[in-house]
C-alpha cells in the first residue's frame, strides 16, 4: 500500500491549485457560510476548544474554523502542495491554522489531545480506513467529537447502475477544470481502495462502533444543507452524509 499512498499523494499534490481555486469560491460565495452553520451545529463556537482538521485540503474547515478565537486548529494533509495552498489561503482569510504535513492514518499527537476533529471527502481515499479511524480515535479526548463528511465517491466503478448513470449524464460530473487524465488517473487510483466498493456510511457506522466509540449519529444525504441546486444535481449520484461519532 505504500505505492498507492504515494500516488495518491502525488495526485492531490498536482491538483492542488485547481482545487484551491474551487475552495475559494466555496470561501468567497455562499457555501461557506453553509459550512459555518452546519459545523457550529455540532461545535459550541463560543467554548474554548482544540480542534483537529484532517485532510485539510486547501483549507476549507480550517480557515472557517481558525477565524475564531476561541478555537486552537491544527490541520494535517499528506499532500505538500494542498499544504502550501491551504497556509496560504489561512492567511487571505485571517486564519490562525497550525498546518502540518503529515499521514492521516499515523498521526503524531499524544492520546487525548482534541476536543473535535473536523475531515470533509478524506476517508474515501484512504488505503487503510479503520486504522484511520483507530488513530483518530486515540488523539480524541473522551467525549469528544469525530465529525465526518464524505460521500460514496467512485463507487460507480462496483455498481452497474451507477456507471450507467454516470455515462448516462456527463455533465453531472466534476466541474473544476482538470488537466487531461486526471480523472483516469484518480479512477485507476479508486480501484484499489477499500472504500469504492462499500455501502456508506453503513460501513464506517459498524466500524466506529466496532472501535468503541460511545454515541453515534449519521445522516445519508445532506446535499440540500451544503450544496446549491446545480451542485446538488452534479452531486446526486453519490451524496454527501455526515457522521458524529463520540469517544
């Protein structure tokens, strides 16, 4: 698994600008306060806490969340060039972000450090998704809060139905603009991870509860609560669901 890890790391790496661009338009238009709302359901803005964003990509939660004072954020990313976009973004933004780069599956902090960890379209695109959530488990506080957004990204390589939909409907497909094979390349990537091919978030239900975590609550699609219409209409195929676990 370490060559699949280090493909997928080079990926996001050559994506990263596109993508930064697309998170700034989330953080520029509407979506973003979307986000702030549904995060500061689940998150007490007004506690001092220390919080954990995994996978943070360009930035997206870290920069909405380390707007505020009360919050300590750090956030981690395997990938170096969504690092330098997200720092840079923090900064445009007023964001105060401890950006690190490191594996979300071996994560260097002692037991017990955060109040909530915060990961939006990460666990999809783990090799090793259980001890993902294991280690997250263990930088946890007891009663903290795991908070996780992702969706059923590329399992229309297992399902019939939903390749067919997907051939069937090109323009219901990724709108930031790629470099030519990208997308092949990410496809090519998605069949040999263990999450393309799962039912979710049934699955990551039964694995955290396997792992002992406490309380639990999920929703299949919030597509109405982050997306406009359009995106809700790119997005139908595979929507997005939310999970709070608690340690």
């Amino acid at each position: 698994m370490a060559e699949i890890s280090e493909m997928i790391r080079d990926y996001w790496t050559e994506r990263s600008k596109t993508y930064s661009d697309s998170t700034l338009q989330e953080l520029y238009g509407d979506n973003a306060q979307n986000w702030e709302d549904i995060l500061y359901g689940d998150i007490d803005k007004n506690q001092k806490m220390k919080i954990l964003d995994i996978g943070t990509g360009p930035g997206m939660f870290a920069v909405l969340l380390g707007r505020n004072p009360n919050f300590e954020v750090s956030a981690v990313d395997s990938s170096k060039g969504m690092i330098e976009q997200a720092t840079q973004n923090a900064q445009k933004f007023g964001a105060k972000v401890n950006f690190q780069l490191l594996d979300a599956q071996q994560l260097p902090f002692e037991d017990d450090t955060f109040d909530v960890i915060v990961t939006r379209n990460v666990t999809w695109n783990l090799p090793h998704p259980k001890d993902a959530y294991k280690e997250w488990k263990r930088v946890l506080k007891k009663g903290g809060k795991m908070i996780n957004f992702d969706s059923n990204w590329y399992s229309y390589l297992f399902d019939e139905n939903l390749q067919k939909y997907h051939e069937e409907h090109p323009d219901k497909k990724l709108q930031e603009a790629l470099p030519d094979g990208m997308e092949a390349r990410m496809e090519n990537i998605a069949k040999t991870l263990p999450l393309s091919k799962e039912r979710r978030p049934a699955w990551d239900v039964n694995c955290l509860l396997d792992l002992g975590f406490s309380k639990m609550a999920f929703d299949y699609n919030i597509n109405d609560e982050v997306y406009d219409k359009e995106h809700q209409e790119i997005n139908a195929y595979a929507p997005m669901f939310r999970i709070i676990a608690v340690k």
